[in-house]
C-alpha cells in the first residue's frame, strides 16, 4: 500500500508572490536506504506506523510525487554571528507541501539535503548522514522534553559522496512543522524596502498561526508581542534543561518559537556556564549563558524588520517584555527542577548558589538534577555530596535546601516523583549521537532508532537502556562541532 495515499500535499506559501520562493524539484541521491522512521511523527499524518521503505524512498528521493505542484526553495536573509547577509534562503530544503489532519492540524513537510537551490551559494544542496542523524534525534529528544520544536519523520542514508573537510555520505532528513518561517523571512523584506511584500508575509503569519490576533487594534503589533513572549519561553526552556544551541543566527529563529534548524547543538555534560558547543564560534556569541541575551538582540532584529508595520516606541515596548517573560519562565522552571514550590527570595538564592558550586565543581548537570529527587529531607548527610569534589560546599548548599523543603512542609516521596517529571533520566549527550553516527556509517542504524525509543520519553526509566544514562567517557571531551554539513 502507497504510504502516501493518505497525504494530501498542497502549497499555501505558492499564494505569495513568485519571488518569496523558488520552484526546485529534488535531486535523487544514489543508493538510498531507510535509515529510521519515526511512528509518533507519522501518527500526526495519519499514516501507519509501519511503512514500505521503498516506497517511502521514490517519495522522498524524488522518484515519485508527493504533490502535484514542485517542491519550493523559500527565500529569507539574516543576521549570522551579528553580521547581516542579505540574502540566505533554502540552500539545501526543499517545502514539499503541507498536509491538514482534522486533529492535529496543519503540517509542512521540508527535504533536507534534496540538491542545489537557487539560495544554495555555491553549496551543494546536500547533508551529510552525521548531521542528519544529529537533527533526527534532537528534534525527537526536544519534544520528549516537552519543548517546541521542529519533528522528524524519517531519515535516510545513501552512497552519494559528499565533500566536506572531508567525503562523507549524503543523506535525506524529512522534517515537520506547522511552519518554517522565520525571523529572516521579514528581514529580507526590510531591507529591501519591500514593505508591502512585508505585509503579505506577515498577513500570511497570522491568517494561518496567528487567527487570534487579527481582531487586535494592531495585528502586527501583537504578532510581535507574542512571538516575543513564545521566544522569551522557549529559551528559558532551553536553559533549564542545559541545552545550547550554538548558532542562534536570525534564521535560525522560528516564527512560531519552535527550536529550529539543530547544526552544531549541545547538551551541558558538566555545568559550564561558558560552554561552546560550536568550534566555529570563535568569540562565544553564542555559548550557553549568553542564549536569553541572544533571543532578546535577535527579537529586536525581527522588531526592526516589522517597523514600517507599527509605531517604534509599540514595538520598544513589545521588547521590554522578553526580560521579564524569559525571568519568569526560568525561575518557575528551576524551582520545579528543585521540587519547590514557593518562588521567593530565598529559593531563587538557593537556585543561584547550586549553579555556582556545580560550576565550582564540574558536576554534571542533567545528572544532578536526576538524582536530587531521591534527596532525603530528613538525613544528616546525602550521598550526592560525594560527587562533589567539595563536600562541605554541597554540604552548606544541602542544609539550606533541607531547611526551604522543611519551611514548604515538603514530602519527600511526593516531591520525589515531580521532580522526576522535570528532570530527565537521558538526554542526547554528544557522545551518544557519536556512537550512533560511528555505526551508522557501518551500516548499522539500531542505536539511532533505540536512542528515538528512550529520548521520546525521556523520564521514564527504561531500564533496558540504562547505558544511555551514563556519564560521558573520556575521549567525548573531543568531539568537536561545527556548523559544517
């Protein structure tokens, strides 16, 4: 049975004028093989959970259509490590269409590594199997984590060579989201002095993400104050989870506030307030501390950009917002990390003393949080204070904290089992996606597809596969990321 049969792919961004995007059929790589399918992603399609690989690779390698219409390349601009670069666009995506479910609503499917587009810039239009592995899982592990993001229905590898800092292999990623506009999509508009195309797009925005908003005294206005709002979210999320994600360029910002676009991303091992999960930036623009800076410079760029739709001091005061929305957020965040109830001064300075002697002590960060749960209130001591090279620092932090749980008439057991619905058992450590890329280029897919299985539920035990739960070995302080792909 055609996996596809029940799809209907159609184009709503083809309603905009012919230069927000570029007509590009794909590009067929050679020897393509299934690599992972992911049943949760294909559910929201209504497709069954088992599908024909063959079938599944003419569709997605361009040997059958999945549209009446040609995949589309769409145009944007942005600014890339503070620089702008006028004109960016789909170098190696493909929109292949959108299908409406009547549960669970709309959905693009985008093609990573389809071939050259007209956005391309000398590029290949190709990835690579490592970095398509990596965002395979990632986007899985995101939404395991209950955090917007981007999805993933299926992957595949090839035999296509393809020319990095050295040959790898071509792979396909098909992505889903509801939309894959982002804050570079206005930017190009803005600079161009095209501001009737500027409305369009924002008409666009809002007539199919953002009904709500078009009876507000300015649409666009309140366009900007919820996307700040859902941005400001949405990197608190990221922080309090430990996840970096290292190349927080303007389009690389959703619309919507999903995580999008994961190149050279990281998960803290040990909490480095500093830490750099992307080799190529150079001066830490974007290491983990500096995220909720990032988010908020990146909504004034998308502020600018919508200028000529709305007063400047509406959209200062739209600005104003991210600060307090991201405070907020985080700390109600953090304080469920720590099983608290209370948000008061001296649970916030408990928040603050613990990330200072983790940093002080290089204790690994999802790790820690793990196994706070089990914290007896009760006791002298705990043994947690014995994967802290300074003890009696644990120890100081762990009295206080006895006292905040004792002051909140805190019960171990109850708490014990929130805390374990915040604070994941696995995350995507470095070196898991590593070994998983490692067999892969053998031929061997099983660690991805087990790795989806545990990170798309990533707080229940899953004893089976407790060796995801390990602390990284050594040799994953060598892995080194970049935004190559």
């Amino acid at each position: 049975m055609n996996p596809f049969s029940s799809l209907r792919l159609q184009h709503s961004y083809t309603q905009l004028p012919e230069h927000f995007y570029a007509r590009q059929p794909i590009s067929p790589l050679r020897d393509v093989r299934l690599a992972s399918f992911n049943p949760q992603a294909a559910a929201l399609l209504g497709l069954a959970p088992e599908v024909d690989a063959d079938e599944l690779i003419a569709g997605f390698n361009g040997q059958t259509s999945l549209n009446a219409d040609a995949p589309i390349a769409c145009l944007y601009a942005g600014h890339q490590f503070g620089h702008y670069v006028q004109q960016l666009g789909d170098g190696r995506a493909l929109l292949l269409g959108e299908h409406h479910h009547p549960e669970h609503g709309v959905w693009e499917l985008q093609l990573k590594g389809g071939g050259a587009t007209p956005f391309s810039r000398m590029g290949d239009g190709r990835a690579v199997l490592r970095s398509t592995i990596r965002e395979y899982l990632c986007s899985e592990a995101m939404h395991g984590l209950g955090i917007p993001t981007t999805r993933a229905l299926a992957m595949f590898d090839s035999e296509t060579p393809v020319i990095r800092e050295q040959v790898e292999r071509g792979a396909l990623l098909v992505r889903m989201a509801p939309s894959h506009v982002r804050f570079g999509s206005f930017q190009v508009f803005y600079y161009r002095d095209q501001h009737d195309d500027l409305k369009l797009l924002a008409d666009y925005v809002i007539d199919r993400h953002y009904a709500e908003l078009r009876d507000a005294a300015n649409p666009y206005l309140a366009l900007l104050q919820t996307v700040v709002e859902r941005t400001a979210k949405l990197i608190a999320q990221w922080q309090a989870v430990g996840f970096a994600h290292g190349v927080m360029n303007t389009d690389n910002m959703s619309i919507l506030g999903l995580t999008l676009d994961y190149g050279p991303f990281g998960f803290l091992d040990e909490y480095e307030p500093g830490f750099i999960c992307n080799h190529s930036d150079h001066t830490g623009r974007y290491a983990f501390d500096q995220q909720p800076n990032i988010g908020a410079w990146n909504c004034s760029a998308l502020a600018q950009a919508l200028l000529p739709l709305m007063e400047l001091d509406d959209a200062k005061a739209a600005l104003s917002q991210f600060a307090p929305s991201f405070e907020n957020a985080y700390a109600q965040l953090m304080l469920q990390k720590l099983g608290l109830r209370e948000r008061n001064p001296q649970n916030s300075a408990l928040v603050d003393e613990l990330l200072k002697i983790m940093a002080d002590n290089q204790r690994d960060y999802s790790d820690f949080f793990h196994q706070l749960s089990t914290f007896d209130s009760s006791a002298p001591q705990h043994a947690l204070r014995d994967t802290f090279l300074n003890r009696e620092q644990f120890d100081a932090w762990a009295k206080n904290y006895q006292a905040a749980l004792q002051q909140e008439n805190s019960v171990d057991a109850e708490r014990a089992t929130r805390m374990r619905q915040v604070n994941p058992k696995f995350v995507l450590r470095n070196y898991l996606a590593q070994q998983a890329i490692e067999k892969a280029e053998m031929g061997d897919y099983s660690q991805i597809n087990e790795l989806l299985q545990v990170l798309q539920s990533p707080f229940a035990e899953h004893e089976e596969f407790n060796q995801f739960a390990q602390l990284p070995p050594d040799w994953a302080r060598k892995i080194s990321v970049s935004c190559s792909s």
